[in-house]
C-alpha cells in the first residue's frame, strides 16, 4: 500500500516529518505494509520536469491509496487542486475534541467532542468573480432600497452555486458520519444543519431544503437546523450540545477554524477531504511561515490528520494507539508547544507522543 506525502511549505515539513516518523513506528509494529512515496512537486519539479505539478506527480498521487498532505502557501497549490476538484473530495470533515491540556479559552471545554462537515467543492469557492458590468443587462428582481442592479454603481460579483447533487452526497455523509459516531458511543445520532437561509432563501435555503428532506431517509438520526449567525452564538455557548454539523463550503470554512478556537487553536486543527474513492488529510493551520526554521510548530493537527488517515485505510488498532499517545502528552503536559502555553519544541513533542505509543 502506498501513501503519497506532500510536506507543504514554509514551516509545515517541521511538523510533517517528525510525525512520519511516528507512523513509520506504527506501521512497522503493526505490520501495515505501507510505503511512503513522494510526488515530484514545486520548484524542483519545475526543474526537472518543467512544471510544479507535473504528471509524474498526478500519476503516483493517483496511484495511492491517500495522500498525507502538510500545509501549503503556494509551491504544492496545484497538488492541493487536484486533490479537492480532480479527485473530487467533496466533503471536508474537521473534528473539533478537547483533550485535558489543551490551551482553551473556555473555562470548562470537558466533553466538547463535535465534527464540522463542509462541503468542499461549490459554493462561492467555484471562484467566478468578475465587474458587475458584466451584469447589467441581465435582469435582477429588486430585493433591496439600493435599487436594481444597473443602479447601484462601480463594483463586483461572485457567483454563489449549491447544487443537488453536491448537498445530497455531503449530507448524506453527514448523516452516515452520525451514525457511526452514535454506535460507537451508544446514543442517538443527531445532525446540526446551518446556513443564511433566512436571507438566501434560494441558495442556502435550497442547501437546508434537501437535508430535511434527507432526514426522512434516515428516521433515526435526529437534525435540527440555525441559520448561521445563530449558530455562531451556539458554537460558543452550547458546543457540547454538537455532534455532526453540516454547511455550505464558506461557512464550513470559517466556523471550522472557529470551531478549533473553542479547545486552543488552529495547531490543533485535523482535517480530511473525503470523495467516493479517495481522501486526503491535511492539517488545517496553514504553514506559519513566521516561525518557519524555529521548530515549535504544534505537530498536533499534522499527528491527528494521521489518525483519521489510518482509521480511513482500515488501521483502525494503530489509529487507537497513535490517538492514545496524543491525549496522553496533553494530559501529562511536559511537551507542549508554546501555542499551547509550554516551550517544547516540536520534535519534543514528537518524542513524548512516541515514548506514550507504547509500542
């Protein structure tokens, strides 16, 4: 079996390497029969093949079992591209749990264990912007005191699209994502839907249309809906009352990043993008490129990416293992990364995640 990794940039590889080297432990104690492979990507691929993303690239990525993704800001760019909308990785799930250590803001995160599905393709992220010029003679119903369209001035558009298609598959996702958390924790699964539907009655009202429609196919599972600014406030005062949340991709993208607020930051942020016959796994911090070369990036997020990479491939034992030495490290808290209000670095905190696999 075969994993592409892409290390990402700036300070991203300081976090990625030492956690492959956590899950080449895992991998030779329990025998998992990976291989790590490497796509030719960014400056030197330029160099060798004339472009940063060239088909040797595409051809080992597809011929992978997942990817194992760091952050990018822009060499590895077209990889990440084709990893979401070449290989249709349309839901993009990020769990937000707390484990006691943790640097949260809340006085007591204990039990704050929910998911944000979002979906990951349409939306405003089609990215068809343009002048509203462009628009002018096409006929808009006036909704607002600014007038009709060709009178409100110099400025410009972004196309906003939510299709069947794409909501059906990511609250179907949702749903299934709910029910196998609930069996394994034995309580009744319930889904939380959310977006501008009181405004964008078109749109985002389409989007919670079709998962109420969807709940009649999944009568066990209980959903309830909030527009988004109201479940803004609820994230914050009621986040244990989550389990699974699903929403469109703009709003996926931002309340997931606030969601990682609620247990101490983005450094704690794991992500999967999942399609129909591929995923890959990303954290979701970004490449901190203003403490590059100093070697404390929190490792967190990239370690568990991990554990949802190899609960996705089926190890689920060495997925266990690798979760259990996480939450250990936090609870013993000698090996936290400044983020998290320590001064280890992060290969420290690497060693202590390795030293509690117990392997």
């Amino acid at each position: 079996m075969q994993i592409a990794v892409i290390e990402g940039d700036d300070a991203a590889p300081e976090a990625m390497r030492p956690s492959l080297e956590i899950l080449e432990r895992l991998n030779r104690h329990y025998a998992l029969g990976i291989d790590w492979v490497y796509p030719p990507i960014g400056a030197p691929a330029e160099q060798e093949f004339g472009s940063p993303f060239p088909m040797e690239a595409q051809q080992i990525i597809d011929a992978a079992s997942t990817t194992y993704f760091g952050s990018t800001s822009g060499n590895a760019s077209r990889a990440l591209f084709y990893l979401r909308w070449g290989k249709e990785t349309y839901a993009n799930v990020r769990p937000c749990r707390y484990f006691m250590g943790m640097s949260s803001p809340l006085s007591d995160p204990t039990g704050i264990d929910f998911v944000v599905v979002r979906e990951n393709l349409e939306d405003l992220y089609l990215g068809i912007e343009g002048d509203l010029d462009e628009l002018r003679g096409l006929n808009f119903p006036q909704r607002t005191r600014r007038g009709a369209l060709s009178e409100i001035g110099e400025g410009r558009y972004a196309v906003k699209a939510i299709t069947r298609h794409g909501t059906e598959r990511v609250v179907r996702f949702a749903f299934e994502l709910a029910q196998k958390r609930a069996q394994a924790a034995g309580r009744v699964p319930h889904v939380t839907c959310t977006a501008k539907y009181n405004m964008l009655a078109r749109s985002d009202g389409y989007f919670v249309d079709i998962a109420r429609d969807l709940a009649a196919e999944y009568p066990d599972v209980e959903l309830d809906t909030f527009i988004i600014d109201d479940f803004a406030c609820r994230i914050i005062a009621q986040p244990k009352a989550l389990d699974v949340v699903v929403m469109p991709n703009l709003y996926g993208d931002i309340m997931s990043d606030a969601a990682a607020g609620l247990i101490g930051g983005l450094g704690l942020a794991a992500s999967g993008c999942y399609g129909r016959d591929y995923a890959y796994f990303e954290s979701a911090h970004g490449t901190a490129p203003d403490i590059a070369g100093q070697n404390i990036i929190n490792p967190t997020a990239t370690l568990l990416s991990g554990v949802m990479m190899l609960n996705y491939l089926g190890f689920v034992r060495a997925g266990e293992s690798l979760e259990r030495a996480i939450e250990a490290t936090y609870a013993d808290g000698h090996a936290l990364t400044p983020d998290q209000g320590g001064t280890a670095s992060t290969t420290d905190f690497c060693a202590s995640v390795s030293d509690h696999l117990g392997v």
